[in-house]
C-alpha cells in the first residue's frame, strides 16, 4: 500500500505533498521494506556511500590518485554541512552535488549521451529529495562547472570548439529530462 496518508504525522497532511518525508526519494524507499529505526540507519548509510562516491568519483575525474580522491570522498560527506544534514531533506540533495558536477564535467569534456543521462538521473533524485533550494543549488552549481570546462577549452584552443553547441544542447537536455 503506498503510505500516501498517515493521519497522526503533520497534522494529517498527505505524505506524498509533503517536502520533509520525501517518500519518493530512492533511499528512503528502505523505510517502507525494513523496520523503522532500522531503515534510519540504512537510509542514512546509503547516503553516506552515495556521496562518498560521488566525490570520490569527481576527485578521481580531476586525475587525483586513489588515496587523495578517497580522502577527498570522505572529507566531502563527512563535513559538518554534509554529515549534519543527513537526516533532513537538504542532505538528500547535498550527496547528489559531487554527481551533478562530475555528469556536467563530462558532458564539457566529451558530450556523451551517457553523462546526459546521469545529469538526468541525478537532478531527478534531487527533485524527489524534497528541497527545491538545494536542487537550485546543485544545479547551479553543475552549470557553472560545465561553463568554467568549456571557457577552459575555449582559451586552450582545445579542437573540441565545434562542438560547443551540442555539448551545450546536451546540459540543457540533461536539465530537461532531469526536470
């Protein structure tokens, strides 16, 4: 039965309308298999590896070796912004940022439909994580990123100039398909 309506939990307001149980973010569908307080500790986990993966998965896309990118990972999800705010809707979207950046850095460097693909899946899990001013942020932040790859090319001389518009078409199609 999807928990659609639990008239003792804010006031009996739907959970489905409700930004802070996010009941569509994919971790959190751990809190209607497991236990309670057992799926807390699953829920939070899980958060835990994706951003440490995902960061460790950017550092290591910044050409660092295994150790620096994995203390870069675990620094990531272990500062206070981060680590804090697991248990809020604001962290559902904080361990996506790492994932934002690397799927907008590939699509400067080389404009495959696969990065597209996980910006998409990306900005969608950050959407159903329930706080659409951290989504704000995390696509900002993605966008910059991308833009900062393509003036970095651009001043370099980098042979992937004409291919600027369909690297560019290929963020706001991520955007798109994420939204």
């Amino acid at each position: 039965e999807l928990p659609a309506w639990t008239p003792s939990v804010g006031g009996g307001r739907p959970l489905l309308a409700s930004q802070q149980v996010a009941p569509l973010y994919p971790p959190n569908w751990l809190a209607f298999l497991l236990p309670f307080w057992e799926s807390i500790a699953w829920i939070m986990a899980l958060k835990l590896a994706i951003g440490l993966l995902g960061a460790y998965l950017l550092c290591r896309s910044l050409d660092l070796a295994f150790a620096p990118a994995l203390l870069g990972g675990v620094s990531y999800v272990l500062a206070p912004a981060v680590f804090t705010q697991f248990g809020h809707p604001y962290g559902n979207v904080l361990v996506l940022i790492p994932w934002a950046v690397l799927a907008a850095r590939s699509i400067a460097l080389q404009g495959e439909w696969r990065s597209v693909l996980l910006l998409a899946a990306v900005l969608g899990m950050a959407i159903l994580g329930g706080h659409p001013e951290s989504v704000a942020i995390l696509t900002a932040g993605a966008v910059t990123w991308f833009g900062f790859e393509i003036a970095r090319q651009w001043w370099a001389g980098d042979p992937g100039r004409p291919l600027l518009w369909r690297r560019v078409g290929g963020l706001a199609a991520g955007i798109a398909l994420g939204v």
